[in-house]
C-alpha cells in the first residue's frame, strides 16, 4: 500500500559548529551538500527531534529522507535542509516513544502539507 509521507516544506536551520579548517565552504557562500551524507541524516533526526518537541501533533514525525541541503559559513556553518518526514502511529504520550522504533501512519485523514 502507499505509504503517506508529510514533506516538510520549511526551511530548517540547524547551526553545527565545525572549523574552518575541516570543511571548504568559502565565508558567505553557499555549498549544495550530498543529501546522502551521515552528518546530515544525524542532522535531519535532530531537526524532527526538535519539531516533535515544538508541534501540538499527538504522534510522532520521523525523517524519510532529506531532499536538499544547503550550507553557508558566516560564523560557524549553517545547514538549511528540507527534510521529507512522515508520521508515525506513536503517540507522544507513549513511554519511550522514539521516531526510530515507529512506524508510517498510513491513514488518509493523517495527511498535512506543511509550508
């Protein structure tokens, strides 16, 4: 059956702090990175981490794939993604509910397009 995803249609800025020396990005440029890369996959998880923590959703969001990313070094590196997430049947409420150990919610009436 086809499984209902939620893209994630807002920016997200997530600031990780790395030095100069170990990423190329020119000061005030912008770099497309590889969607593929573990750093932003680890990246994405913390961002829907924190968007589970902030929505009034009763049940879970969790990252299906990263679309595009973007990075820029002002004062440290500044990653802009736009993450596909879907939701899952965990509640919030649920004791040690992760996005990680859920699964896709695949009811129709759980579709939301987020700008």
């Amino acid at each position: 059956m086809f499984k209902i995803f939620i893209l994630l249609n807002a920016f997200l800025l997530i600031k990780f702090a790395i030095t100069d020396e170990e990423r190329e990005i020119p000061k005030g440029g912008v770099v497309k990175e590889d969607v593929n890369s573990e750093e932003l996959e680890a990246l994405a998880s913390r961002a829907v981490d924190k968007i589970n923590q902030e929505s009034n959703n009763a049940f879970l969001f969790f990252p299906v794939n990263v679309l595009c990313a973007k990075s820029s070094r002002v004062a440290g590196v500044t990653f802009e993604l736009r993450i596909l997430v879907g939701q899952s049947n965990c509640a919030k409420n649920q004791p040690k509910a992760k996005h990680t150990n859920c699964t896709t919610e695949t009811d129709p009436a759980a579709r939301k397009a987020w700008t």
